[in-house]
C-alpha cells in the first residue's frame, strides 16, 4: 500500500481535507471562468441578445461534449482498476476503446446537430430575435465540440495515470486561451458574437492539442495506436454502465435547459434569458469552493469508509459540511450585499440591470443549503451506493425544478422561474437530509 493512500487513513482530516479541496477548487474556478470571460465581453461590447446566444449554446455544446466526461468517468474507473492489476496490455486496450467511443459518438452527434440547426436551437429557446445570434455562435462552435469531448475524456485518464497537475492544465489553457482571444476577436477586429465563437473554438481545440501532446510525447503510460482503438464489446460495456450515470446526470441538466430556456422566452422574452446568462455564470462562478470541498471529500471519505474507520467518516462529513455551509453562507452575504455590482460587471444595459438584480437574489437565496446537497451526493457516490447518488444528484433538477419551472410561471408570470431556485434547493437539502439520517455511519453530532 502506497504512502499516499496510508495517509488517507492517519493524517489529520483537517489537513487531507486542504491538500484535496484546494487544487479541486482552482480546477473548478478555472472552469467557470468559460463562461465568465465570454459573458463579461459579449455582455458589454456585443449586446443583451448575444448573452441570450451562448446561455441557449452552453447546454446544447456540453450536453453533446459530456459523452467525453462520461466516458472518461467511466472508462478511468476501468482503467485504474488494470493499473492496479499491472495489466499494460488491457490498459492500452482500455483507453483506445475510449478513444473510439469518444471520438465516433461525437462526431455522430454533431453530424445529426448540424443537420438540425435550428430545430435544435429552438428546442434549447432560441427563438424570436435570439435565433440569428445563436446560430452564427453555433455554426462555428460545432466543429470543435468533438475536441471538447476528446479532452474531457483525456483529462480523466490523466487523472487516473497519477497527474493531476497537468490534468488541471487541461482546463487551464482554454481558460487562458478564452482570455487572450476574447478581446483580440471581440473588441480589436470587432468581429461580435462570431468573436466569442471563435475564441471558444479554439481555447477548445488548445486544449485537445494539449491532451494529445501528454499521450504522443509525454510522461503518460498510454498511447494512441490503431491496434488498440479496435473496438471490444466487453469493453465498451464496462465503460458504458460506469459513463451512465453522468449521462443520466447530464441529460436532466439538458431537459432542465430545454425547459427553463423556453419558459424564460414565453413569459419573460429575449431580456429574461439574457438576465439568466448572467445568473447562470454566477452560478458557476461563486460556489466554486464548495465544490472544491465536495470534490476534495469523495477520496478522503471512500478510503476510510472501505478501511471501516467508521469514526474518521463522522469526523470527515462533519468537517466537510462546516466548512462547505461556512463558505456557502458567506456567499450568500457577499451576492445578497453586492448584487449590482456584480450584474454591472457584465452589462450596462439599464432595463436588464434592473430585471437581472431581483432575479439573481431569488435564484441565490436558499444558497446556504447548497453545500448539504452536494455533499450529500457526494457521500453516497464514495462508499459506493451509485443508486442513492444519482438520486441525490438529480434531485434538485429532476424532482424539484423542472415541475416547478412548469408550473409556478403559469400562476404568477416570470417571476416564479425565479421562486422555483430556493424551493427547489431547500426540497434537495431536505432529501438529502433525510437519506443520510438512515445511514449509521455518519453522525453530524459528536457522541
């Protein structure tokens, strides 16, 4: 057994817990900065419409890219498993399985999307005078959504070889890239929303390139060979009910977009999707820490709960939860007290300053609670209760938001898209609550 692993299970949780959280959480700001540096130069330099663009864009790219994210989930947890057993042949045999999957699903996918541009951009809510600009965004995003998928997928097996660092590189350099070229597209060649395209396409293709650079010249023990890319039904099989799970994850968000984009057109028009492209990139902004921590407590807590060190996993949650509900609320404070000047961040269209600054406290106001939904999620996905995490892990959207969505704007008008965020977070936290209480292992009192 490897030091590093013995330390799971004897270093104080405290300390683990820091080591783990705080590169999980610079990995995922660096991710939220996608949609922040898009949105902070459409936003003030191209217009509201164009921030409708990339908020009906988003889900339709990453719903397609998540085949990558679930194959690389699923196709890591196959290969760790070979590493372990020193097996080099199914090792390679592994990942060129992922490669293909990865690769032919794309493709196929964004072949069928570019065959129903605007179908597809309809059902996501682009419609009325937000179509045109979604459609030039995404005629030349789709493209490099295959890219995107290849380096989802790659990050995890780079994970999974033992470097996280430069897998956090994978998210790091089309953040960069994003930065250099926003402004150089958006405001020196004017080129608007195809601008911001345009730099998207390429921080994604960077990024691809990076991956591919790991497996072809650098330290990874994989490499990419024709021989091993030949398809195996068992194989793909494995990789496939692993994957599942965060397809079924990723599907609800997509219905969630499907939905809540078209009910934000129906009653609050282009002005409502433009106010939600900001809360949207908010949203994945600011409770990056939380997920940081969420993410930091999965190994930590599987290690000890496969160890039966049943006290150290009562100890680890309840530390997880303090300092995930700490920070959550002291998010909270931070958007309850500076909501306008962070909406101004991103546009100085009055009219959407002042629909977006109520809305975005609604959507934020039952954020505390946040850090017992993803933690709750979290706990079941590390001892291994797939069923229960998927549950906990769709249960804001799926149970919660999506009927709420239907339901309460018919009653009182846009402004119960806005209710249903808060209701829809306090019924997630109180499922969780309730799903962890039968649990004997964790204890949010001390005995």
């Amino acid at each position: 057994m490897s030091k590093s692993k013995q330390n799971f299970g004897e270093e104080p949780l405290g300390l683990l817990l820091r080591k783990q959280a705080i590169p999980a959480s610079v990995g995922v700001l660096v991710m939220s900065i996608y949609g922040i540096v898009d949105t902070l130069f459409v936003g003030r330099f191209v217009g509201s419409l164009a921030i409708g663009a990339i908020t009906v864009n988003m889900p339709i790219t990453f719903l397609i890219s998540s085949i990558g994210m679930a194959i690389g989930i699923g196709g890591g947890s196959v290969l760790s498993r070979a590493m372990g057993e020193g097996s080099s042949g199914r090792m390679q045999r592994i990942f060129g399985n992922m490669i293909f999957l990865t690769i032919s699903l794309s493709m196929f996918f964004v072949l069928l999307a570019s065959l129903f541009q605007v179908p597809i951009l309809n059902l996501f809510g682009g419609k009325g005078d937000v179509l045109a600009p979604s459609l030039a965004y995404f005629q030349i995003l789709l493209p490099a959504i295959p890219a995107l998928a290849w380096a989802m997928m790659s990050n995890n097996v780079i994970r999974a070889e033992g470097h996280p660092r430069k897998a956090m590189y994978t998210m790091i350099i089309p953040a960069i890239l994003n930065l250099i070229l926003d402004p150089i597209f958006i405001v020196g060649m004017d080129m608007g929303i195809e601008g911001a395209a345009l730099a998207t396409t390429i921080s994604y293709f960077g990024s691809a390139l990076y991956t591919a650079s790991f497996f072809i010249f650098g330290p990874s023990e994989m490499s990419i060979s024709w021989s091993c890319i030949k398809p195996s039904r068992s194989i793909m099989k494995e990789i496939s009910k692993l994957g599942s799970v965060t397809m079924a994850r990723q599907g609800t968000i997509s219905i969630l977009s499907v939905v809540l984009n078209n009910s934000l057109f129906a009653f609050g028009g282009e002005m409502a999707l433009a106010s939600y492209g900001i809360i949207s990139r908010l949203l994945m902004f600011v409770n990056f820490p939380v997920l940081g921590i969420t993410q930091g407590y999965v190994p930590i807590l599987g290690y000890n709960y496969g160890a039966k060190l049943y006290d150290r996993v009562s100890q680890l949650s309840r530390l997880s939860f303090f300092w995930a509900t700490g920070i959550a609320c002291a998010i909270f404070i931070l958007l309850m007290t500076f909501t306008r000047p962070l909406v101004e961040l991103f546009t100085e269209d009055q009219a959407l300053i002042e629909r977006t600054v109520p809305a975005l406290r609604w959507v934020f106001a039952a954020n505390p609670l946040l850090a017992t939904s993803f933690l709750g999620s979290a706990y079941f996905q590390a001892i291994g209760q797939a069923k229960r995490a998927l549950i906990l892990g769709m249960s804001k959207q799926g149970f919660f938001l999506i009927p709420l969505i239907l339901l309460l704007p018919q009653l009182v008008g846009v402004a119960g898209i806005w209710w249903s965020f808060p209701i829809a977070d306090i019924g997630a936290a109180l499922l969780s609550w309730w799903l962890l209480s039968k649990n004997p292992h964790i204890r949010f009192k001390k005995a």
